[in-house]
C-alpha cells in the first residue's frame, strides 16, 4: 500500500488518470483555426456602417488597366481620434483569407507578395486629420489605388501603392489600428473590375467601322487632289499654248512689214534702160 495525493491505493488499483495525462479531443485540432480567425472579434474590432466605393467625382480614368479611384472615408472613423486608417486590398475571392489582426508591413501583407502568396495588402495609411470630416466645399476627396510605380519591385516598402496586377475583380476595406491593435473597420465594398487592353483585332465591327471610315476619307482626298492636278495641268497646257501663238504671230507680223515691193522698178520701159 502506498499513498498518492490524499488516497491511498492498495496493488492492483489501477493506474489513476492525472489532469496532464488526458487525451486531448480530436475536434480540438479543428477549433484551433477558428479561434485564430475569431481573435480579431475577441478584441473588439467594431464594424462601422460604410462601404467604401468607386468616386462619382466626374473624373477622368476612374478605373484603368491598373488603378481605380475611390472616395476618401470622410466621418466614417470619427469615434478614434488616435487611429492610423489603412486600405485592404484583396482579390474578390479571397476576401475571407484575410486576418485583421495581421499587420502592416509585414510578409503576409506585403504588396509585392500579392496576390500570391498574400491573399490581401494594407496600403495608403493616414490619420484622421488626413479625412477631415465634413469635407471642405469643393474638395475633390478620393484615393487612386494603384498609383505608385517606383516601389512595385522595392521589397523595402511592403506598403506601397503599386500597380494592380491584373483585372480583378478587385474589394476592398478600411481597418483603423490604434498602435498595431485593430479597433474598427468598414464592410468590404463591391466588386471593382480594371478595364482591360484590346488588340486591334479583338473588336471586328470597330476595326471595320474605322477602316471603312479612313478608306472613304482616303478616296474623297484623292478624288479632289487628282481633280485639283488635272486644273493645274490644264492650266500649265493653256497657257503655253498662248504663249506660243502669241509669239507665232509676232513673227508674221514682224515679216510682212519688213516686205518691200519692188514691182515698179522692173516695169520701167526697155529704152530707158
């Protein structure tokens, strides 16, 4: 007999079951990842009302092969004053890749990184005093995402507002971070599609359109330039045939008068001579 805590135990018991020894749950494994995507929410990151979107400012080149504009998030984070407020970028599809609580600057958010391996980067940080709410009469209020292309290859700048690599669709958030914990952050918006390049081909009503309209404009011209030479030829030949009949005349003229008659001296009788 022997005493093991506070019981005591004869030979043959068997062996108690301590705390530490028991079998985790299978389902535990499971939960784990859940529980990391929930963090954010176990913070307390409030969910304000707005959804961020496409300017209705009449500008040109709202959206390109490579950039869009959206309009600034004025009166929305009026609540954290000591807030940095970040823009999310992420593919339409992996919206739900993305983990608030995963900072700036780093690998998983990097822009050069995106969008594979990183599902969604943080750009264009600013402060409040950046959105000053209400907005000042006349202000034009937006962000061009996409802008920079000096730091699209500069792995020295995981926040830079590169180039979009493709047509998307594209949706993006904001999220506020007091230090480098996320207080607040808006709904995700639409679904923002790039306009894509076309070949010369790609478009054959166009293309025909615009050649059909160069070859008639093409033939008009030549019309009138082949009409306008035939004038100058017909001049050119009007002219000189003038200029020669002129001379031709003057000629005539000129021997006719220098003619002398000299009939009179040969009807002189023979005796006089």
């Amino acid at each position: 007999m022997w005493a093991v805590g506070d019981h005591r135990r004869v030979p043959g018991d068997a062996e108690p079951q301590l705390p530490h020894s028991r079998p985790r749950h299978p389902g535990a494994r499971i939960m784990l990842p859940l529980l990391l995507l929930l963090l954010p929410a176990a913070h307390g990151i409030d969910q304000v009302r707005h959804k961020p979107a496409l300017t209705q400012e009449k500008l040109e080149g709202v959206t390109t092969a490579s950039t869009f504009v959206l309009d600034q998030p004025r009166c929305v984070f009026n609540n954290y004053s000591n807030a940095v407020i970040w823009l999310v970028v992420a593919l339409d599809k992996d919206v739900y890749a993305f983990n608030s609580s995963v900072g700036p600057g780093t690998n998983e958010t990097a822009f050069q990184r995106f969008p594979d391996p990183v599902h969604a980067y943080m750009t264009l940080n600013a402060t409040l005093d950046s959105y000053p709410c209400p907005k000042p009469a006349g202000d034009i209020t937006v962000l061009r995402v996409g802008s920079e292309t000096s730091c699209a290859q500069d792995e020295t700048r995981p926040t830079c507002n590169g180039p979009l690599p493709g047509p998307g669709p594209y949706r993006v958030k904001f999220l506020a971070l007091e230090g480098s914990v996320p207080v607040a952050e808006t709904d995700w918006s639409a679904p923002i599609t790039l306009r894509t390049a076309k070949s010369p081909n790609s478009n054959p009503t166009t293309s025909s359109g615009h050649s059909a309209g160069m070859i008639a404009i093409t033939t008009i011209l030549s019309i009138l330039f082949a009409i306008l030479l035939a004038g100058l030829v017909a001049m050119l030949v009007f002219w000189g045939s003038d200029s020669c009949g002129s001379s031709t005349f003057g000629k005539q003229e000129s021997v006719s008068v220098r003619r002398y008659n000299t009939h009179h001296v040969y009807d002189q009788p023979a005796a006089r001579l």
